[in-house]
C-alpha cells in the first residue's frame, strides 16, 4: 500500500482519532477506560509519554501521580517561578536568590542566600483570592548545608508589606543556629489568632530520629483537618507529626519560600493543594490513619469498580488495522461516547455517595 495512497491515510485514522479522545479526556477516565478495551490499553501504555507532555506533565510520570495532579486546586512544577513567584514582599533588604536546575531527580528550585533575621525577603505568590482548604499540601524540598537554617514554607491567608501574615503553618529545616533538636525538619503553628506568645515549633520525627542528610530529596505531605484544626504531616510516607493544632478560621491565599540564613541552599519541587492523598504516600503503601481522613478515594475506588462492569459491556474490543476504515471510525466514535456516557455515570454516583464529604 503506497504511503500517500487514500487506504494508507484511512488505515492511519485510528491512531489519531484515538491519541485525540486520549489527549482530551481526563486521567481518571483515560485509566478507566483502558478496562474497557485492550486495543484502547494498548495505546495509552505505547503512548504514555506523549499523552503526558499533551498534559505539560514530565514523560516518565505514573499515572496515578497524574491524575493526583490533574485533580489538585493547585499545583506547581517550579519551572516557571519568574512568571509566577514574586520577589518580597518585604523589599527593603536584599533577599534570597533563586535558579533553575533540571536533571534526572527533576525539577527544583533552587534559594540560595537568607535574610540573617532581618525578616522575610524571599518568594511569594497569591494560589487564591476566595481561598481554599484543601485536604493536602505537599511538596519536596532538600537542603545542601545543614549547619544554617533554611528551606521554610510559609502557608498564610494574607499578606502585608512586611510579610505574609496571618500564618497557618511554617515549615522549615533548623540547623544548627536553632534550639534543639537540631539538623531536623519542624513545623511552627499557632492553634488561634488570640494566641498569645509565640507560635510553638514541633520537630517532625521521635526523639532520636535520623537527622536530615545533605543533598536528598525529601517527599513531605501535610494533611489539613479543617474542621477540627488539626494537622499530620509525612515525610517520604512515613508520619512524623500528629494532631498539631493550627488556625483553620481562614483559608490558605499565600504561599511563600525563603531562607533565614545568607549562607543556605535549599530547593523546592512540585508543590501542591488538593484534595486527593498525595503520591508519595501511596507509594511508600500508605493506606490511612490520619484523623479527619474520610477515605474519599476509597469511597472514589468503590465507585470506579463497580463502572468498569458497566464500561465493558459499553466498549467492544476495538479493530485491528486490518479492519476496514468504517469499522474502525465507528469504534472510535463509540469509545467516545461511552467514555463521556461512563464520565456522567460515575460523578453522578459518585456525588449522591459523597454528598457533604468533599471540602
């Protein structure tokens, strides 16, 4: 069959109408899909790494990981940060400085530089006007010199000319400038605004625990219990942290990042709010434990079992490129409306399950 003749370009239809639904359906549905159609499967395995550059996500990514980042309220790879962290906002002094590394353990940004305690001079960026309270706030940080303070997160709901305030949490590495335990991650919160004093610090892990090494990635998850004030926090899946109070009168508008110390180093990657656990703890087999965690994505889990039954009975194990054209279009078009018949299917089960659930 000649490469230019109307047959070779029929015969290559399926690909393309196939990498086109595949492009613009969610991840959830893409995954459920593949259930339904081992030719559909087949594609999406062979062509993982296209289907995830169409979604601007780095080739190689799981798709579990995927569709955590597809679902949060907000999600940042740190590729960009001239376009969309701000300098401050306390300018008055010189601050940290901030550079790009790409490599095979990803993508961070890089603080270099501190403040010596002059005040908070480092990244800022605005994630809301209204607000969000989600479920998760996780990220990843890794620190290069250990004997200085540096590597704090900073989640507040306002923002002033001098700082981001009020803060609902600080997360940050204590070196050896700090009281001990030293060399440790920590979290400083306050459990009200009319908290007097200031906000008290926890070191993350036992008495005892391993201090940070230089250099490594650290995979760190916080789980936000609005309703209770509460919060747990992971460290490469494994809780360090429980039932911490912190402010939850209102909801997260600011994040910030910065280091203390001029001589500090420390980086930061894949920063996100959502709802969905966060990826690391499922790969380190994290299954639940955190007080407030519903177990929604179980409920989620149920849900999607019980519609893949209906999705095979929807979708037909679709032609080979043997077949003709219009067996082949006609496939294609029935995918398409089965995942769009399958997509209505499962939200609207999946509210009158989870009525009041989701925050």
């Amino acid at each position: 069959m000649a490469a230019g003749s109307p047959n070779a370009f029929l015969a290559r239809q399926p690909y393309f109408v196939l990498q086109r639904v595949c492009e613009c359906l969610p991840v959830v549905e893409l995954c459920r899909l593949q259930f339904a159609a081992k030719t559909l499967a087949n594609h999406v395995r062979d062509n993982q790494d296209d289907l995830l550059k169409a979604r601007r996500l780095p080739a190689g990514w799981p798709w579990h990981k995927a569709h955590i980042v597809e679902d949060a309220v907000f999600f940042d790879r740190m590729v960009l940060p001239k376009d969309s962290w701000s300098n401050g906002p306390n300018t008055k002094s010189q601050g940290n400085k901030c550079s790009l590394s790409v490599g095979e353990d990803g993508e961070w940004l890089w603080l270099t530089g501190g403040t010596d305690w002059q005040g908070f001079q480092g990244l800022f960026r605005q994630v809301s006007e209204s607000g969000v309270k989600p479920r998760w706030l996780s990220f990843q940080v890794r620190v290069e010199t250990l004997a200085v303070s540096g590597g704090f997160l900073a989640v507040s709901s306002g923002q002033h000319t001098w700082g981001l305030q009020p803060l609902l949490l600080l997360f940050g590495f204590r070196g050896d400038d700090g009281p001990g335990p030293t060399r440790r991650f920590k979290v400083q919160t306050s459990s009200s605004p009319e908290a007097q004093g200031p906000a008290a610090w926890h070191s993350c892990g036992d008495e005892g625990a391993a201090e940070v090494q230089s250099g490594r990635p650290y995979s760190v998850a916080i789980h936000l219990d609005w309703a209770r004030g509460k919060l747990a926090v992971f460290i490469d899946g494994q809780e360090q942290l429980r039932e911490v109070p912190f402010q939850n009168n209102a909801p997260i508008r600011f994040l910030g990042l910065y280091n203390w110390r001029s001589e500090s180093r420390t980086a930061f990657s894949e920063l996100l709010l959502g709802r969905a656990r966060p990826f690391s703890l499922a790969a380190a087999g994290w299954v639940g434990g955190a007080e407030g965690d519903d177990g929604d994505d179980d409920e989620v889990a149920g849900v999607w079992r019980r519609g893949l039954r209906c999705a095979r009975r929807l979708v037909p194990a679709l032609p080979t490129s043997d077949a003709s054209p219009g067996s082949s279009a006609a496939a294609a078009i029935l995918v398409v409306v089965a995942a769009l018949a399958f997509q209505f299917w499962f939200a609207y089960n999946l509210g009158a399950n989870s009525e009041g659930k989701i925050a």
